[in-house]
C-alpha cells in the first residue's frame, strides 16, 4: 500500500476525535518517519513500510490521546516546542498573554521577571528569546514542568537567561525586586468535568481550587506585596468580575483585561 492509500486507510479511525482526521494520520506518519511534510508530498506514491507502527499511533490517537504527547512536539509562537505527558499542552491564546508581557518589557532594560507555574516553558522562553537583555525566575511546583522547561530553555539558547526553581507560587523566590509577575496557574474550578482529551493532562496544571481562582488571587496579592509593578496572567472567561472586584483591593494605577481569539475574556494586565 502506499502512503497515499495508508493515509486514507486511517483516517476515518480519528473521525470522533479530531475534525482534521486525514491531516493527524500525516502528523503521524512523519512522527514515524522522521521526515516533512514536503517530503511526504513528494513521496505519496512510494509503498509504505511502516504501517504496524502508524496504525498502533492512530489506535491511541482515536482513544482522544492528545496528539501532541504521542508527537512530543507542539507549536507555539510558530516554534516548535518539545512537550511530554505529565505536562499541560501549550494552548494557542497563551500567544496573547506573553504579546501583552513584550509590549511593557520591550521598554524596560535589564528587565526581571518572575513566572509562576512555568510548564513546557513556553511563556519564558518566548519572552526571554524576544526581549535581549531580560533575567527570568521561572517556578512550578511540578519536576518534570521544570525538567521540561529547562529543556526547551537549551534548544532555544536562551538557558542563561531563565532560572529555574521549584516552588509553591512565591514561596522559594528571592526577595529582589523584580519588574514583572507573569502567570498562566490553573483556574479550572476543581469540579468541572473536563473533556476526555484534557483528563490526559496533569490535573495540577488545570485545577485552580473550589471556585478556580482562588491561585490567580494568592499571585496578585503577592505581586502587590513585592511591590512588583506589572502583574499580566491568564484567567477563565467567567472569572473577570471575582478578578477585577479583587484586584481593587491593591488600589492598582490600571488594570486591562483582554479577550482570546473566540472572544471570550482570557486574562488581564495589572499595574500596580
Ligand atoms: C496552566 S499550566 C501553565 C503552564 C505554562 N506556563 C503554559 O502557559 O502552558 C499551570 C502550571 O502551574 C503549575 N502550578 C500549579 N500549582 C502551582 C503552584 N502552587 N506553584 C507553582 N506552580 C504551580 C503547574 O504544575 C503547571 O505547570
């Protein structure tokens, strides 16, 4: 069989799981191969001689396994980042929380910036390859988010500029002064029925207390006790009147709060 016919052997198996099934069995297939998507183009007609391995991937697939762990790889930011289970997925609105962080640090120099629940790393490693002259504390509570993080920090070459530490929320970070708090927590309330893709994923990652926010609200407090001046996190979109009712008790100079790209409310920047 070729790898056209294969393709489309396969394909209908992802039919419930995924609206792109024919384009996740090709993302399956390089996985095996090693290989691109213009080489597959070039090649569609060659016998395929790796279909034991692609129909074991697709069977997991269709189990709503995210693609994403058994590729090891997600995009954000248009770069590929190394991902691995026990550690939330990037998510594509997370692009507009580090847009909003660049645009207040590009103007800052020497900039230090503290990350709470820091993941595959995505956030610092962005901000620490987009702004030159920047020093980041990245903290989680997870080893292997951190283990993850300081991985994809060394595949981008910005390792020198991240330092890694485990910690719950603040507690293990120095007490410099630092310009910046950035913060994705999880905000999830802790009994949401989470789709089946998402049970895959470190519910630590997702579960932010009763109500979801109850992180959210631990990191802006601490972030007004610092004196930190810009505090920009990720939230729920149902959460933005506990935030903003919250957040007045810090007296902050401004708070903007920002939509994702399905126009739902996403996250807010504070300064304080
Ligand atoms: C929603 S994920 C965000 C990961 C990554 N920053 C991103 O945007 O994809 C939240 C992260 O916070 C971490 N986390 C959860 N509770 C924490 C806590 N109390 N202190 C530090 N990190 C925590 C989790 O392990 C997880 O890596």
């Amino acid at each position: 069989m070729t790898y056209e016919q294969t393709i489309k052997k396969y394909a209908p198996l992802l039919k419930d799981v995924t609206h792109i099934p024919q384009k996740e069995v090709e993302i399956l297939l390089l996985f095996v191969l090693d290989k691109n998507p213009i080489w597959l183009h070039l090649n569609y007609k060659k016998e395929c001689e790796c279909e034991d391995i692609l129909a074991k991937l697709v069977k997991k697939r269709a189990t709503d396994f995210p693609l994403e762990y058994i590729t090891k790889r997600a995009s954000f930011y248009g770069e590929s980042f190394e991902v691995r289970e026990n550690v939330l997925i990037p998510r594509p609105e997370t692009e507009i929380l580090v847009e909003k962080a660049e645009a207040i640090l590009k103007d800052i120099s020497n900039s230090k910036v503290v990350e709470i629940g820091v993941g595959t790393g995505i956030i610092s490693v962005m901000l620490a390859k987009l702004i030159p002259d920047i020093k980041i504390i990245a903290v989680d509570i997870n080893d292997h988010a951190l283990a993850l993080a300081s991985l994809n920090a060394k595949k981008f070459g910005v390792e020198d500029k991240i330092t890694f530490i485990k910690s719950d929320l603040f507690t293990n970070v120095p007490n410099i002064k630092i310009d910046m708090c950035i913060s994705n927590p999880p905000y999830i309330e802790n009994s949401f029925k989470l789709p089946k893709n998402v049970t895959f994923e470190p519910s630590n990652a997702l579960f932010g207390g009763v109500k979801g926010d109850e992180l959210l609200k631990n990191i802006i407090k601490e972030t007004s006790k610092r004196e930190i001046r810009f505090l920009c996190c990720e939230m729920g979109f149902d959460q933005k009147n506990s935030l903003s009712g919250y957040l007045k008790n810090f007296n902050p100079k401004k708070v903007e709060f920002y939509k994702d790209y399905e126009n739902l409310d996403r996250g807010f920047v504070a300064w304080f």
